[in-house]
C-alpha cells in the first residue's frame, strides 16, 4: 500500500508546498557541497565540479534537495556541487547578462586545477547554462562535460508575455521566437556537448516540445505528475541525474558492457513497479534489445541492423523496426497505455520509451564493436 501511494500520490501539489519552504528559506549566498569521497590526487585532470543555476523567481534553494541527495554518492572524482546566486536579478538584466556572472563565479573558484564542469540548470537557468557552455566557457578555459536542462524554455514560453517582458530583458529573451532563442539554438545544435533534458508533464510555463531542442529529442525525458516547481522534488530525476553522472567519473567508459548492465537494471526495476494493466509487453520489448545487445557484447554475431556503427543508432533501428515480432514497431509498444486510475492526470504511462530514447542519445557517439565490424575493418586495412 505504501509503494502504492509512493507511486501515484499527486506530487505536483506538494512538491511544490516544499519548493516554496525551501524559497522561504534560502540562503542570498553561493551555497557548496563538498563531496567526502573526493579524492584530489588520484582524480587529477579528471576532477569535476558540479554548479547549479536556479530559474528566473528563484533562489539558491532551488537546488537543495538536488545536492542533498547526490552529495553522498558521487564518483571520486566529483569534487563539489556549487549553487549559484545572482546579483541584480530584480533590475530586469538579460540571460547573456546572469551568465557573466556564472563566469565570474568560475573564474573566481578556490580550486583553479579543476577546469572540467558540469552544470545543471532550471526554467532560466538552463539558457544562462547553455550561453555559458556555447560562448563563454572556452574563453576562460573550462571545459563543460555536460548539461543538464530542468524544464528549460528553449522554444520559449507563453508565460513570457507584456508586460513583464517589457521591464525585464531576460523575460524578453524568452519569448516564443525571440532573436536571442534562435541564436542559443542554432549554436547549440553544432555544439559537441552533450545536453541532457528533463521536462515536466503538468508544466504551465514550459511546455513539453519547448524544453529541448528539436535535435536533441531524444535525450529529452518527460516526468509524469509533476509541474514546473515540483519536479525539483523529485527523487526519478535525481536518479536520472545520477546515473548519467556516473558516465564522467574519468573511469567507466560507456560500452555495450554498460548499456547491457543499464538495460537490466531498469527491466527489473519496471517489473517490480505496480501495473493496473499488464506490463509483459514493454518488458518484452526491452528483453529483445538486451539479448541482442549481449549477444554483441559476448562476440556472437549479430545481421540486426547491420548499417548501425554505434550502440545509439543500433537502439534506434530497433525501435523503428516495423518488421519486428512484435507486431507493430517496439517503439509504440513502448508507448502503449498502462494506465494509471489513481492520478487524476496521468492516463498513460510512457516512461520506459522515455527511458530506451534517452539511452540511445547517450550512446549516439559510442562505437559498436560487433564482430563482424571488427573483421570488416580488418580485411580493409591495406
């Protein structure tokens, strides 16, 4: 009954009650987690410092429950997670304005051997992150591994209307088609950083198509019952935060070793969550891929998608393939209702296509070593 309640409660209402007490009490200072597993000699050059930009209403706070719950288990190499104040965020200064501020903030950090970050924003702060990565970073010698965008309004927002957007510049910025979004989204969609989205159902500020970029659709998540505040309470993204972190710790390579291993993880997890209808289908769905995957993985050779050079476009066939056995593509079987009675907004469940999309961007650039690749490419050595 608990897990029952866990699972379907309507946590857009009080994610929310804990947003505003978190708001309430928020510090007007940088706030830093100091990672206690942090090893400085043995990470070196690989060390990482996490720093977390809050949106346009918000305070320091907003991130709180975020570092709260990934201080304890981040990879040595981590070394902080630092959430970010701005000043003069009440006299209506722009985007490119808050993200010179970012800059200086890194600039100025105690440890200047760590040059490599990742950062993670919300609402607004995903686009002072994503101008930071794109136009600023470089110039003061960092390095961004990642980012990861909360609900950020990269189509715009409706909400971003007059007369705010007259006495603010960075509200402006954020008009549905406004000049400052098509150039963060043009540069963005050359950028070789990789872009991690997060999007809330139930979100009135930022609608789902608006929280990533039309390229980059399929590292986009969206997570059910939760709005543009709650879903910073929210224990599934710290999850997703977490296990993609872990992919930047300067020592697990990303390989069909650890697809297969991410694959079997979720596929146990998803059985063991309570389904009104039967779940057999999505889990069959995902066995398929895992055996072909570990197939591959333990040299066995494989005719699926034989033009598929990495671990993301073989996913991706896959969830295309019309001619599957399944009777329809694995990717609508994926997307098939489950329903869920018990959440007055929620009337189907699409996590688990959610989940194999994002894992095909994650691994869109990772070689697939089947053996009849290798071999391939032996015979064409001259």
């Amino acid at each position: 009954m608990l897990r029952l309640i866990q699972n379907y409660q309507p946590i857009s209402v009080t994610g929310i009650f804990q947003h505003v007490y978190y708001w309430i009490t928020s510090s007007a200072e940088d706030i830093i987690y100091h990672n206690p597993h942090y090893d400085a000699e043995k990470s070196g050059e690989e060390s990482i410092a996490i720093y977390c930009v809050h949106g346009t209403a918000d305070r320091v706070n907003a991130f709180r429950m975020i570092a709260d719950r990934l201080i304890d288990d981040l990879p040595a190499n981590i070394a902080n997670i630092n959430l970010i104040s701005f000043d003069h965020r009440f006299e209506g200064i722009g985007i490119d304005d808050l993200a010179a501020q970012l800059c200086d903030k890194i600039q100025a950090r105690p440890d200047k051997s760590i040059k490599k970050i990742i950062l993670m924003g919300h609402s607004r702060g995903c686009l002072v992150s994503a101008l930071f990565t794109e136009w600023l970073a470089n110039k003061i010698g960092i390095e961004v591994q990642v980012v990861f965008a909360i609900g950020g309004p990269f189509g715009g927002s409706e909400c971003a209307m007059q007369p705010l957007s007259w006495i603010s510049t960075s509200i402006q910025q954020m008009v549905v088609g406004s000049d400052f979004l098509i150039d963060l989204v043009s540069k963005m969609k050359e950028s070789k950083i990789p872009y991690y989205y997060v999007a809330a159902e139930n979100d009135f500020l930022v609608s789902v198509d608006a929280a990533c970029i039309p390229e980059h659709k399929d590292a986009l998540i969206v997570l059910d019952r939760h709005g543009h505040l709650s879903i910073m309470s929210s224990h599934r993204l710290v999850e997703h935060f977490r296990e993609r972190i872990e992919g930047y710790n300067g020592k697990l390579q990303l390989s069909l070793t650890t697809v297969c291993a991410e694959i079997s993880k979720y596929i146990n997890e998803f059985k063991q969550k309570l389904h009104i209808w039967s779940s057999a289908g999505k889990v069959q769905v995902l066995e398929r891929l895992d055996a072909m995957l570990k197939n591959m993985r333990d040299g066995e050779c494989c005719d699926n998608y034989p033009h598929a050079k990495t671990i993301g476009e073989f996913i991706n066939e896959y969830l295309q393939d019309a001619n599957s056995n399944f009777g329809i593509k694995p990717l609508d079987a994926l997307n098939q209702p489950l329903n869920y009675p018990f959440s007055m907004l929620q009337f189907y469940n699409s996590q688990s296509q959610s989940y194999i999309s994002v894992l095909a961007g994650k691994y869109k650039n990772v070689q697939l070593f089947r053996k009849e690749l290798i071999l391939g490419n032996a015979f064409s050595v001259s």
